[in-house]
C-alpha cells in the first residue's frame, strides 16, 4: 500500500488497473487521495461529485483521503481502476513567488479499494500493479489553466480490456500516517451561469456571464478535429477587451482541442479560475459558467429596502463563496490564492454567519496548528508555501485565538475551544514574551491597518494608524479571548491568561489613551478599536466616540479606515450613539466608500476601495483583486444592528433582537439558521415602527425596540411595533443665511455641503463644530471667495434646496 507515480515527466498522468471480482460483493468502498488533483474512475464511471479533490491542505501533516461507496458499480469478473492526477497545489505553480513542486516533484495517486464478501475481505490498492500513460490532458496548471487535446484520449482506458501500451509505475515514499479522513466540506460545481451579454472583439468573443465568480466554462462545440477553442478569464474589460492585470502573471487560459465527428463538452477539471468575463477564439454553440467553491450550506440573508446596501451584502456573500475553494484564499484570479490568515480574521464573524463553515474552517485549524508545531509561529498564510518565516503580527497570526473564539460565539460548541487551545496558548505566550517592560507589543513587523486607502500604493502597510497601537489594541483583545477560553475549559492557567489580559489592556490604555479618552493619532481606526475592544473606561468611550464621529463627518463619511479598522468603524460609532454618522457612512457612494465598487457596477468585494478608480482604469499597483472578501466585514454589523441579531449566548441558545432603523431604510428581513433552527427578524418603518420575530423552540430573546422599551421572548413568532423617537415636526428651511453650527447639525446636509466645498477648496475643510461657526453663514464664507463665486453660489443652494 503506497502511492504511485508516473516514470516520466508528466503535468497530469493517466493510471490504472485491472482487478477480478468473484462476484457482487456486499459491500465495495472505494477511499482515493492524491499529492494533485484526482479524478477517479471505477469501470469506466466517475466516482463521486467532487471536484479538486483532495483539496488544498498542510499535505506534510494532513492529507484528506474521501471514501466512496462504489458496491454498485463492481462487476463479476474483470474491473478496472483509474485516475487522472494533475499537479494541482501540491506540485504546480503556487504562491506569488512562482515556485513549483512544494510538496512533490510529481503528481502521485493513492488508492484502497475494500471488497467485502461475507466474512472474506479483499483489498485492491496503489502498488507496483498498476500502469501508467498519458492522454488527452496536456497541461493542468492551476494558475495558468488547463490544455485538453480530445483526440488523445485513450479510448477504454478506465474500463477493464484496455490494452495500451502503458509504463509500470514507480513507489512514491509517502508518510501513510499523514492519511486523514475529509473533514472540509468538499468542493462542487454548486452553480452554473448563463452569459447575459455577448459581444465580438478583434475576431474574438467576448462573454459576460454578469457575476465575478470561481469556476470554469464549459463548452459545447462542433467542429473538425485538431481545431481549437481558447478560453481566456478576466475580471475586467476594457474598451470591450480583457484587462488581464489583475491576474498579474497567471495566464487563466484554457484550450480544447476538438475530437470531430460530431457535438462535443468539455469543461477543465484540474484548474479553477477567477472571472466574470470570457473571451472564446474558436468555434462554438454554447458557453455556460460553472460556479465551484465548498459546498458549503448557507445559513444568513438579509435583504433591505435599499437596492445598493443589498448589492453590497451579496457582494461579500459572493466573494466569500469565491475565495472558500478548500482554503480560505485572498482571491481566486491572480498567482496568489493564499489562504492569509488577516483576511480571513477581519472577515470571520460574517462567515460564520453567511455559511456553515464548521468543516471547512475547522480542517484549516488543523492545518493552522500543525504548521505552528512544526515551525514555532503561526504562519500568515495557511497552508504555508512562503519562503520566509512569518513573524507574529496582529490580526494575521492571532486568528490563532480570534477564529476559534468566532466560531464558538456562532455554534456554541466548547469542543471547538478544546481543540484549538494547545495552538492559542502557544501563541499568546510566544507574543508574551515579547513585549517590553510596560507590557506593550511595541517591536517587530506587523501589517498595522493593511491597505488604509490613504497609506501609499508602493507601501499598503504604511497607513495613518500606528502600527504598534494596532498591535497593543488586537493584543488586547486576544488575551482576553484566551483568559475567557481557559475559564470556560476550567484549565490551570485560566488565573494567568486572565492577569495577562488585563495588564494589555492597562498598557494600551497608559500609552495611547489620555484621561479624557482621546486616542493616539486621532484616527478612525484606532478610536475604532480603542472603542470595540473595552480599552476605555465609559466616560472616556463617550468622548472617544465623540472624536469619533467628527473625524467620519470630516472626512465626508468616506473610508479611511483598512483591513484593521473597517470591521470596526460602524460598529464604534453606533456603539457609542452615532447612528446617524453609521449610516451616512454606509451609504455614502463617493470614493473610497463602501457602496463606491457597487456605483462601478462591482459584483464582489474589491481588494482596495478604489481598485477601479471613477474613470473606469485600474488602480494598478499590483494588489487590486476584483474579488477580495476582507472589506466585507462590514456585513456583520448589518447583520448586528440593520437586521438586528446578536447571539447572547454562544450558539444563540440566547439572543437579543434589537433592530436600529436608519439611512432611509424603510425595511428589512434577516434570516439565520441557528444550530436552534432558524431566526427570522423582519421590520418596516411607516407611521410607526413594526418588528416581526420568529425564534426557535427552545430558545429565548432580548426584544429591544427602538423606542426604549425591552421584552423576553421564548421560541414561536412575536410582534411589536412602537413610535420612532426623534421624529420632531417639520423645521424652518435652511437657507444661506443659516449658521454654519445649525447645518453641521443636520448630518445629511453637511455631508453634502462639505461635497461642494471640496470641490471648489480641495484640501481645506470646514468645521462646523468649531466655535466660530456659530457665527458664519454660507453667505458670508462666499463673500470671503475672491472673484467670481456665482457656480459655487449655485451649487450650496442646491444643496439647500434639495433638504427641504
């Protein structure tokens, strides 16, 4: 019992052999894995639905072995198995370094066929038996696609009686040990597209399937044989062309080869790509997407009175879907597709709630903690291919701790706890025994508030907060997390874990924080995180929050916030009573903002908030990924405090309901499927507010209505409705001649005239919190405009009279 490998070069070898059965046996189990891709096959029939298989795992430590229940398809007398094996993770091309060959030289098949017959077992497995050739499969690179020559298929390879001229193959020493039974949920074709818009390019089709997806075409065509199709992905046009620069180097190239003699299909099985747009130069009949990630389950929705906010939410449910192909990855395009621990921290709580992702996350923990063995850190990225070691930074390696604490806060499962605490503990202690005499973790590299929109395009680490104030806070927060899960498993160091949580907290807070609560830097982020991580006592946090909130207004509700801060910006002002400042920045469209990439007809979440610049061209700094999950973060504050649903308890035996109306929104429904069974949270806004709520059996709620008043629930549905405070009566209009303090007052309406005056002033804002503005007017700010100031006139008054 060993794995197999073909004698000679090959990107993706044909193996096979022949069996004899006596008989039908009771019961035939058929277990396969492969150092590739595999696809097997049991008398000539595909065994199982999945595809990708085995899957992306730490392959040193885990490899995942599936088992098929083939009693059906064995024959008396002779059988035959095969598989086809492309290079996949495991010897392709893989990482943005370009190496190949991480785990093995070639592509190699493990198989165990078990045969029972009563009280008589025979086993078929991977041996010096079986053959090896080649076939139809030229190339299977999954960065660069795959190459497929029908007319080199060997016809009855896979069936028993095939007699081609194939090599013995040779023994691959493999550690049988690292053998594991699939935990992930496997990957399918969960989807398939049709175009919504066909054009002609340079002699070339170009398909618009409308959604940026993972997957692959698949191709219905007739032709002559030796003629070719080439498929070509992107995610962009331009000037109705491909714009391949977001692959960077990976071609995401396809072609087949026709066969001849009549209609043929062909979809790739070893490559994946990451498009919404196709260009096909050769002749077909029919194109159709295949949508392929995880089959994961869904568990939350959530729709809106607002077309643009729901956009936005099933971009992050479609980059999420995109980017769980095995591995959490960054994004499926380029010659990347790393599973970066930071992306998938920021972005946790709002796949936990989208999709089950117990399996699939689960079985990267496993990967997580044997790299940390083996290596003494976590790595950034998971599995690890980087030729470097990774130092600890926050918010990439302490997902140790934070993913961990995430899914136990949404299944309510203390397993999932026990089983990552060696992994966690060892990294709290390794960050313990860095930091200096005051208890800070203030030396080493650490990524800091990732692609701040104002950090440079050469440097996306280098933006405005601190990177050692980002650091402090997440510390902050993750010991935390490790005191509560060592008090929760009752463990003996439970006592330390808690004295180190809370000598972060009070280091953080005598570094960075005054007496008053101003934070260091006087940034969105780090109010942001000084806010949501408790590092503030509450008359601090009030004020913080104040700060807070005029920074967001300063900057006209636009982003200024990255990978550390976003998750957390909204969050931190509607924590601290700035609803409205919360949604005028959730609904702000200019640049960068999050509804922005939908304005620009965005169908995923975007690496960077203007990774499309409003002219329509790239921002071309080598990291602008049309499908990059982490910003969409956000969504779990619009599952939280638009659609209203918090767990109280791990697991949400417990919960509160506590929709907070704004931005306009006229309603909205959210649903979750809880391991209690489903939630269902709707509300709507007429003369008054009406909330509808169904809990499952079993469980109980908090009900906090907007007006103040509170009510436990138990399981079966409920309504309430109640009047909306702060609906005061009609004002006097505003006019030229209104206070500059009277209209920074009315959020709205300053948001749209610091608008007018960044265009006609760039770079000089305008408090209206300031005490003179109590005194100026617009009329007289025009009166101080040298010149002609009749277009900016026209513009403030617009903006009056569009607020009546």
């Amino acid at each position: 019992m060993s794995f197999v490998t073909a004698p000679f070069p090959a990107e993706a070898p044909y193996f096979r052999r022949e069996f004899t059965s006596g008989g039908p046996p009771d019961h035939a189990r058929l277990q396969v894995t492969a150092l590739g891709i595999v696809e097997p096959y049991l008398n000539g029939t595909r065994v199982g639905d999945e595809v990708l298989a085995p899957g992306w795992t730490s392959y040193r430590h885990r490899l995942q072995v599936s088992t098929h229940d083939v009693t059906p398809l064995i024959r008396s007398g002779a059988n035959a198995l095969g598989a086809i094996v492309g290079e996949g993770w495991a010897a392709g091309r893989l990482g943005y370094e370009g190496e190949s060959h991480h785990y093995t030289q070639r592509p190699a098949l493990y198989m165990r066929l078990e045969l029972i017959y009563g009280e008589q077992t025979v086993i078929v497995t991977t041996d010096e038996q079986w053959t090896a050739g080649t076939g139809a499969v030229l190339a299977a690179s999954l960065y660069d696609g795959e190459d497929y020559d029908a007319r080199r298929e060997p016809d009855g390879w896979n069936l028993p009686g095939f007699t081609g001229a194939w090599s013995p193959v040779e023994l691959l020493d493999w550690d049988l040990g690292t053998l594991v039974p699939t935990v992930a949920t496997p990957i399918r074709r969960v989807e398939e597209l049709i175009p919504v818009e066909t054009s002609v390019k340079d002699g070339r089709t170009i398909i618009d399937f409308g959604q940026n997806i993972s997957g692959w075409i698949r191709l219905t065509t007739t032709g002559e044989a030796g003629q070719s199709v080439t498929i070509r992905h992107a995610e962009l046009l331009r000037d109705g062309a491909l714009d391949t620069e977001t692959l960077r180097t990976a071609r995401a190239t396809d072609r087949y080869t026709l066969r001849g003699g009549g209609q043929e299909v062909w979809e790739p099985r070893f490559t994946f790509h990451g498009f919404r747009y196709a260009e096909i130069d050769g002749p077909f009949d029919e194109v159709k997407a295949v949508v392929v990630h995880s089959d994961m389950r869904r568990t939350g929705w959530l729709d809106t009175s607002h077309d643009l906010l729901n956009r936005l939410h099933a971009n992050a449910v479609w980059s999420m879907r995109g980017n769980f192909v095995g591995v959490p990855t960054d994004c499926p395009q380029r010659d990347e597709r790393l599973g970066w621990t930071g992306d998938l921290n920021a972005f946790a709580p709002t796949a936990a709630f989208l999709y089950d992702v117990r399996d699939v996350l689960g079985s990267w923990l496993e990967d997580l903690a044997a790299e940390q063995r083996e290596k003494g850190y976590v790595p950034w990225v998971v599995p690890d291919v980087l030729s470097t070691p990774s130092s600890p930074t926050a918010l990439w390696s302490d997902v140790a701790v934070s993913l961990p604490w995430v899914l136990y806060q949404e299944y309510g499962d203390e397993e999932i706890l026990r089983r990552g605490y060696d992994s966690m503990a060892a990294f709290i202690r390794d960050v313990e025994t860095r930091l200096d005499d005051k208890g800070l973790w203030s030396s080493g590299f650490q990524f800091g508030d990732w692609l701040d929109p104002d950090a440079p395009p050469e440097n996306a680490g280098g933006g405005k907060t601190d990177r050692h104030l980002v650091a402090a806070a997440y510390l902050a927060k993750t010991t935390r997390e490790m005191a509560d899960t060592a008090r929760i498993l009752g463990t003996a160091d439970a006592a330390h874990f808690a004295s180190l949580a809370e000598r972060t907290r009070e280091a953080f807070r005598a570094e960075y924080v005054t007496r008053n609560g101003r934070v260091a830097g006087e940034t969105a982020t780090a109010y942001a995180l000084a806010i949501c991580f408790d590092l503030l006592d509450p008359a601090q946090e009030a004020h913080a929050g104040t700060r807070l909130a005029r920074l967001v207004a300063k900057a006209g509700f636009r982003i200024s916030t990255g990978f550390a801060g976003t998750p957390l910006i909204l969050p931190a002002l509607s924590r601290t009573g700035h609803l409205e400042e919360a949604y005028l920045m959730l609904l702000e469209t200019g640049c960068p903002s999050f509804l922005y990439p939908v304005t620009m007809g965005a169908t995923t979440i975007w690496e960077r908030w203007d990774a499309v610049r409003p002219d329509g061209s790239l921002n071309s700094t080598g990291m602008t990924s049309l499908n990059h999950y982490a910003l969409g973060a956000v969504c779990d504050w619009l599952h939280k405090t638009v659609g209203g649903l918090t767990p109280l308890e791990p697991g949400y035996r417990r919960m509160r309901i506590a929709p907070q109306p704004g931005g306009g929104l006229t309603h909205t429904t959210l649903t979750h499927t809880t391991p209690h069974g489903e939630v269902r949270v709707g509300w709507r806004v007429t003369d008054r507010f009406t909330l509808d709520v169904r809990i499952p059996d079993g469980t109980d709620a908090l009900v906090e209505l907007p007006d103040g008043r509170t009510a436990e629930i138990t399981g079966g549905s409920h309504s309430f409705d109640c009047e909306l405070p702060g609906r005061d009566g009609p004002r006097e209009p505003y006019t030229m001649d209104t206070p500059l303090k009277t209209l920074a007052g009315d959020l709205a309406v300053w948001r749209a005239l610091t608008e007018v005056f960044a265009k006609h002033f760039p770079g000089i804002p305008l408090d209206g919190t300031a005490p003179e503005a109590a005194a100026y007017s617009l009329n007289q700010i025009v009166g101080f405009v040298p010149g002609d100031s009749e277009e900016l006139r026209n513009d403030l008054e617009t903006v009056l009279e569009g607020s009546r």
